[in-house]
C-alpha cells in the first residue's frame, strides 16, 4: 500500500508535467513521433548507464529473453500496443481539456479489471467486484452531465485506454518471467528503434534543432516528465508482478484520493460534497479488496 501511495503521488504530478510537455511540444511544432522519440532515447540512456554503472543493485537481466523467443514477441507486442496509446492519447491531451477526457481515460482502468480477472486466475472474486465498483464511481464521479459530450478526442482517448489495457494484459504475462527493470529497458530500446526508424523514413524528417535558448524548456520538461514516469511505472510493474493486475488496479485509484487532498494542501481548493463521497467509497473498495 505504500509504495502505491508514493507512486500515485508520482502520477498525480506527472499528469500535470505531461500536459505541459504536450503544450511546450505544440509551440515549437515537434511532431508526436518526434516527441515520443525524445522522450524514450533519454528513457534508454538513463537505462543503459543503470546498467553498465551499477549491474549488481538493479536486477536487469537479458539472458532469460534470448531463451524464449515467445516472450520477446510478447513485448514486441505490448511495445507496439504502447505506441499507439501513447500516441492517441497525445492527440487527444493536445486537442481537448483534461477535465472533459477524465472519464474517457478511466476507461481503460475498466477494460483493464474486467481482462485481468478473465485471464489471471490468482484474482479473487471479491477483488474484482470492489475494483469494478470503484472504477465505475470514479467514471461516473468525473461526469458533468450538463455539459457532457462526446466528441473525437473523447474517442480516441477511449480507444486508447482499449489498447492500454491490452498492453497491461501482455505486460502482466511477460512480468511472469523477467523483472520490471528489464522490461522497461528493453520497451524503451524497441520504441527509440522503431520510431527512429519512422522518423527517418518521413518526408518531413529534418534534424534541424530549435535554437538552444528556445529547445532548452522543452528539454528541461522531458526529463522531469520522464522521471515521474520511470518511478512511476516501475513501481507499478513490481506491484503487478507481486500483487496482479487486478489489485494494481484497484490501488491505483488513490490516486483521486491523493490528488483531493494534494489540491486542498497546496491550493486550498475546498472539496465539494460529491469528491468527498467518491473518495470514501473508492476508500472503502479498496480497504475491501485488499483486506478481505
């Protein structure tokens, strides 16, 4: 539970960082490959220097892929899922409002609780009922039904969630026999080959580089971003490896708990009736399924 809680601090704040990347990205024109790119070479560097500097304290090992030719399809797969999630969701974060995508995104923690619990069969009963009912307040909660609609960004950002439970259900059958450090370090590595690869083969591809005074900022956000997200997503890699995909799931909707209190710590931003129930009965669900 503690480490969740530290990582969904992480990700509160990096959903803000991630925006500002998107904005920050959108006034000097670089492409989405071309920011994914940046933001997975820097990822890859970070992760090769962990591993030659200091082998022995961060369990990254490439032996047990080299001996099982499935596995590394398997996250050929989950890295090409990845992509195109990530890429989805860029358009969509550029285009439109957090606020209005909020239930378009909690989507996917569906897909992904619903999946999880067909396919891995160490989740109990009792877990997925309390983390479906805990999705679906916090959907519900997000709605403003007079103003809601559903425009394209909307459905893309659902469709991308789709493709991010898929990945999540891949990665939780490749976490069956690697550790989440090597994981990460080989997605990284495919997603810069690939999109290098991508980016050379455009006809819009230059290398020219903004002035540094003006590319500084950008560079500057990228690796905060990066940061937030590699502490992040290792921890929730270790805790579906340990604990599933389900009761991950589940844990990470302190989240909206934290981000209240955060809001109200920071901002003074008073939560209203409804933020409160929500937060009580999301607490609640996952006292549950843990506890029970």
């Amino acid at each position: 539970m503690l480490w969740w809680i530290i990582a969904s601090l992480f990700s509160a704040v990096s959903i803000v960082s991630y925006k500002k990347v998107l904005v920050c990205a959108g006034t000097h024109k670089l492409t989405s490959p071309w920011l994914l790119w940046m933001m997975n070479i820097e990822l890859a560097g970070v992760m090769l220097m962990v591993y030659f500097l200091i082998p022995n304290i961060v369990p990254i090992n490439f032996s047990l892929v080299h001996g099982d030719i499935y596995l590394l399809w398997f996250i050929w797969l989950s890295t090409l899922l990845g992509i195109a999630s990530e890429l989805m969701s860029q358009y969509a974060y550029k285009n439109e409002k957090i606020s209005i995508l909020t239930p378009f995104w909690e989507f996917g923690q569906i897909i992904t609780i619903i999946l999880g619990f067909l396919i891995f069969s160490e989740t109990s009963v009792t877990t997925f009922v309390f983390a479906l009912i805990a999705a679906s307040a916090l959907i519900i909660s997000s709605i403003d039904f007079h103003v809601f609609h559903v425009n394209r960004y909307c459905m893309v950002l659902g469709f991308s969630g789709f493709m991010r439970a898929l990945a999540t259900i891949v990665v939780g059958y490749v976490l069956l026999q690697i550790t989440p450090l090597t994981l990460i370090s080989i997605d990284v590595t495919i997603v810069s080959i690939l999109l290098l690869f991508f980016l050379l083969l455009s006809p819009k591809f230059s290398l020219f580089i903004p002035n540094r005074k003006s590319f500084l900022p950008i560079i500057k956000l990228i690796t905060i971003n990066n940061i937030l997200w590699l502490i992040t997503y290792t921890i929730t890699l270790f805790l579906i490896k340990n604990l599933g995909i389900v009761t991950t799931a589940l844990l990470s909707m302190i989240t909206m708990i934290l981000t209240i209190f955060s809001s109200y710590f920071f901002f003074r931003d008073i939560p209203t009736r409804k933020n409160i129930i929500i937060a009580i009965i999301v607490m609640m669900c996952i006292v549950g399924g843990v506890a029970l």
